[in-house]
C-alpha cells in the first residue's frame, strides 16, 4: 500500500501541472491573425511573382502586431486566366484591352501639350462608360474588391511614352515601344486608381513606383537619351564616404553593377534608412538599407503637391553633385550621358508606398527589412478590427 501511494503522488503531481498549464494557456490571448489577400501585377513576361516580394512581405507579416496571413494572387492578362469560371467573358476583357489602345492614341491626340494624360484618360472614362476604356475599368473595379491589397512588380518593360511624353501621339517609337506597353501601363494604373478610391494599401517597386508617379501626377523622363543598342560606359565611382563605395554602370539601363571583362558583378548602393521606416525604438539612429537599383526612366521635377517625397535617387543632380565635390568622376562620358536632374526614389502618396529601388532583393542585408516591417504595420494598421 505504501508503494502504491509513492507511484500514485508523482502521477498526481504531472495531473496538477497538466491542468495549471492549460489554464495558464487558457487565460492568454490567443494571437489576432488577419487575413490579406493580395493582388499581385507582375511583368507581363512572367507567370508568378518575384520569390523576393513574397518572402519579404510572409516574412514581416508574422512580426507584425496583428500578424498578418498573406494569400498572393497574380493578375497578368498576357500570361494566363484573368476572370474565373468564364473563358467568354476573358476573351472579351482582352479584347477590350486591345481596342483601348486606340482610345489611348486619340486621347493624347487631343491632347498633345501634356506631357503627363492619366487624368484626361480617367475623365474619358467618366464620361464614355460604353467605351473600351470603361468596360476595362469595371472589370479591374469588380476584380479589386476581393483584394486588401496591391503589389506591383518592376518589369522587364517600360511605360510607354505616349503616357508621359508630350510629343509621342503614336504606338510605334523610336524606343522600340509597342501597343502592349500601353496595355500594361493601362491596366496598372486602373488598378492604382481603384485601390486608392477604396482606400486600399499599394507597393509598387520600380515599374510600380513609376506607375503610381505618373497616376498622381508626377513627370517622367529617361535618365539619358535613347541610343539604339544602348552604351557601353566604365564605371563611375564616388568617394568613399560612409556608406561606402558606389559603382554604376550604364548600358541600355542605369546599374547598380560592377562589370569587368568577364564577369558582371552584383553591387548596391548603401543609404540611410529615412526616418519615416523607423519605429520608435530606431528613430535617431544612424542605420543603412541597401537600394538595388536599374532602369532607365526616373521619377523627375515637377514634383506633385500632395506626394510626400522619402527620399532622392543617389545620382539625383549628380552634376551638381560633383561641382561641390561629393562624387568624383571617374569617368567624362558618364556625365555626359547622365541627364542633371532631380530624381526621386521613394515617396508615399494617398495609401500607396513607392519605392524606385528593390528592397526585397536585399530584405536580410543591413536593415533594408525595416521597409516591408513598415509596409505591413500600415496594413495591419488599415485592417485591424
């Protein structure tokens, strides 16, 4: 009997542990986790998002407070499906991607002094709902409402110019541009507007960030003129200062990339992170994001009224620039080629972030995170019940 009571004191004592943690386990708040489902617009090449952008957005979203629960979901009209459950009414909204091109050309037609014309397409659309233009808005409108979110990719493509250049009246150029810039840069900016009008939260990286200038009203221009077949220009190297060496290279694209005579080699430019990135905890402090940066048409002067400016391209006034003796020129033809102006390379505008480099590429580098940690509070900020 003795025995039997020794045996049975320790199974009591696991019982009474057992219980006392469930009740521990009980009386804690279970974790608040909200569901985003997000819209994904990738280049029209490809067909899946960028490994990058969703392992940068899950990754912050289960620090967030609340965590967020990310469902990403591709819209690319060249590449696959559109509209589900209905290969008529797919064939139709590509259709009328396509007859909106014309639409496009005779808007800017009428309106050849503008260099920037999105207003002047979305008043057309007001005013003419039996229009191609129209029938695309409503389809992106009825595709965005099962969306809290909006993510728009860099791209292998450019905006077409007729959207921001006032002499181009044409689809042809002599940029090699074509009717599916215009479709793409389209549909883009129809997405922008009706996320905007829902209030709903948009990043766009480079292409993105581009698209949501130009949406509110911003200029566009090339970093340096059209030349077939591109340059071909040594490296241009600052200082070396506190962020670093900076190296560039120009081609048909401005580079962050170190090229020798056989090998390319990846490189990125070291910045401060901007004080609106920083939580309470990092505010004042002295920290550094790495920006991946290549393209060839930069977010310029003038600067819309309500667009709040985070931060300027590192080559913005570069000329400027190396008169006060921040860079030194390594190479004349790079100054040359380079236009003198001022770049933008982030900014935020009504519920969208815009950020002309690619922080997801270095999410783990330095504390470029810090960008989708702020991305996702003002999601979880947005939806929090």
């Amino acid at each position: 009997m003795g025995r039997l009571k020794k045996s049975i004191i320790p199974l009591l004592i696991i019982c009474i542990l057992i219980i006392a943690s469930f009740s521990i386990l009980a009386k804690q708040p279970r974790e608040i986790k909200i569901e985003i489902d997000t819209l994904v617009i990738p280049c029209r090449k490809h067909t899946r998002m960028q490994p990058e952008i969703q392992y940068a957005l899950k990754t912050s979203a289960k620090k967030s407070n609340p965590v967020l629960k990310m469902r990403f979901v591709l819209f690319n009209p060249f590449q696959d499906d559109v509209i589900e459950d209905s290969q008529e009414l797919e064939e139709e909204f590509i259709d009328f991607l396509d007859k909106s091109v014309a639409e496009v050309v005779k808007i800017k037609k009428a309106n050849t002094r503008e260099y920037n014309i999105v207003k002047y397409i979305l008043d057309y659309v007001e005013k003419k709902p039996e229009s191609s233009l129209a029938k695309v808005y409503e389809e992106i409108e009825e595709i965005m409402e099962d969306f809290e979110f909006l993510v728009i990719e860099s791209t292998e493509t450019s905006i077409h110019p007729i959207f921001y250049k006032a002499d181009v009246t044409t689809v042809g150029t002599s940029q090699d541009s074509s009717a599916n810039d215009i479709i793409e840069t389209l549909y883009g900016l129809f997405f922008i507007d009706v996320a905007v009008k829902e209030n709903k939260p948009i990043w766009g990286t480079c292409h993105g960030a581009q698209l949501g200038y130009l949406y509110a009203g911003g200029k566009l221009e090339r970093l340096f003129d059209y030349k077939e077949g591109g340059y071909d220009l040594d490296f241009k190297k600052s200082v070396q200062n506190s962020s670093g060496e900076e190296i560039w290279h120009i081609d048909t694209m401005l580079y962050t990339q170190k090229k020798d005579s056989e090998y390319i080699e990846y490189s990125l430019v070291v910045c401060p992170v901007p004080e609106i990135f920083k939580d309470r905890k990092k505010r004042g402090r002295e920290i550094y994001l790495n920006k991946d940066l290549a393209h060839i048409i930069a977010m310029v002067d003038p600067i819309p009224e309500d667009l709040e400016v985070i931060s300027y391209h590192p080559l913005s006034e570069y000329k400027d620039k190396v008169a006060e003796g921040k860079y030194e020129d390594f190479n004349k033809e790079f100054k040359k080629v380079l236009k003198n102006q001022v770049i933008i390379d982030a900014y935020r505008y009504k519920t969208m972030l815009g950020t002309q480099y690619h922080p997801h590429y270095t999410y783990d580098d330095l504390q470029t995170s810090i960008v989708f940690e702020y991305l996702v509070e003002e999601i979880a900020n947005r939806y929090k019940k």
